[in-house]
C-alpha cells in the first residue's frame, strides 16, 4: 500500500508538537515568529502558517492577536515574565517548588476565607476540567481551577503571583499532551486530588486544603517525570 507523504506543513506541525510533547516548549512559551520558523525550516511562510492552523486545531497552541502563538494557552497579560520560563527539566523543578509556595499558602488562606461564590467557581472548574478534550482546553480549565482558589484566598499578592505564573503554572506530563482522548486513569486521578482540594476548601479546613494542594503538586510532577522512567518501567509506574 503506498503512503502518501506528508506536506512541507503536516512536518514542520509534527516537529513543533514533538517539541511541546517533550517539553521543549513549556506551556506558556512564545513559539518563534513565521520568519524565524520559515528559516529554521528552510519552508515558505505557507508552510508554516499550515504547521500552525495544525497545531492550533489539534489544541496544541493558541494564537493571540498581534501578540503570536503560544504553545496550549497563552499566559497572562501581565508584562514581560520571561524569568518565569522555564527551560530545562531543572528550572521546571524550581519553578514547581516557587508554585508549591504560593499555591499551599493560598489553598488555607482560601479555607479561611472562601466565599459561596468561589465554591461555585470551584466547581464549575472542575466540570470545565472534566469536559476538557483538547490539550489547551484541558490547561486552560486546570489553570482556572487554581486562579480560583488564589483568589478565594483574599490576598492580592498571592492572586497576582499566581496571575504572572500564568499558564506556566499547570504541569503538563507528556502523555497527557500526545493522546488525542485524555487516559481515563490519569484522568480520575487528577479529577481526585482537585476533588479533595474543592473539598478541604469547602470545609474551611486549612490544613487539609494546604495538605491536599501539596499531593497534588507533588503528584502532577511525579506525572511530567514519568516519562524519563526506562520503557520496561514505564507502564507500571505510569498511573500508580
């Protein structure tokens, strides 16, 4: 049976989506410019421009007016953060320990002074993420869930902290991003420890909120590090 050849656009998608799969590209992150894709590539500005239609209709990237695409969703508008890029596997291990700081200290302080309307958020967020097919939706939902809590916490330092992380906050494993259809035991268990957070919050337990925002975050890390796990391995440990 012959196969027909992927266009010059089809490969260069396939090699960006390769890129944010791995992580080379955090969510969060500017792609480069057409004119530098089109040089990097050696491939027309149509090329690209079919490359990016891909990847934005697959979820992979969002285009935002004037400003260009980001991979899965754009961060806040909140002036230039790139010191909050992360990288290498090494600054996205900081910039996990600098979100656990600020995210445990808001989900108790959100335990205090949580709001019925932020419960509702809440949980319309964790519908939101329930629903989410797409990559960028899936990241986009998350991100909201813990905006949410930030800023049922009553502080407006921590909320804007939270706001300049942007979508940079939201730990993306590479299985999660390279299946078109979410894995329904990652699914259940992210779906789990956001549950138990809302839950703590609505309680007014402050402990237990901070207790829960922390599992989870260590947890979404032990996810984007299972990949570098040996192939025999990798199964068993994928969704444990």
């Amino acid at each position: 049976m012959r196969t027909v050849p992927l266009s010059r656009g089809e490969q260069i998608a396939r090699a960006l989506s390769d890129r944010i799969v791995d992580g080379d590209i955090a969510p969060g992150e500017r792609l480069p410019s057409e004119a530098k894709l089109s040089a990097e590539f050696g491939a027309s500005r149509a090329a690209v421009r079919e490359a990016l239609q891909r990847l934005k209709t697959l979820g992979y990237v969002r285009t935002r007016t004037g400003s260009g695409s980001y991979a899965l969703t754009p961060p806040a508008e909140q002036g230039d953060d790139t010191w909050l890029t992360a990288r290498s596997d090494a600054e996205r291990g900081e910039l996990v320990v600098f979100r656990t700081a600020i995210e445990t200290e808001a989900a108790a302080s959100a335990a205090r002074h949580r709001s019925e309307a932020d419960l509702v958020e809440m949980r319309a967020a964790l519908e939101a993420i329930d629903a989410a097919r797409r990559p960028s939706d899936s990241v986009d939902a998350d991100f909201r869930f813990h905006r949410t809590i930030a800023r049922a916490a009553g502080n407006r330092y921590l909320a804007a902290a939270l706001d300049r992380i942007g979508a940079r906050a939201i730990v993306v494993p590479a299985s999660r991003i390279a299946h078109g259809d979410r894995l329904p035991a990652a699914t259940a268990s992210v779906r789990a420890e956001h549950s138990a957070i809302a839950d703590a919050i609505e309680r007014s337990d402050p402990l237990a909120a901070q207790a829960a925002m922390r599992a989870h975050l260590v947890a979404s890390e032990r996810r984007r590090t299972v990949d570098g796990i040996e192939p025999d391995r990798r199964e068993q440990h994928r969704y444990s």
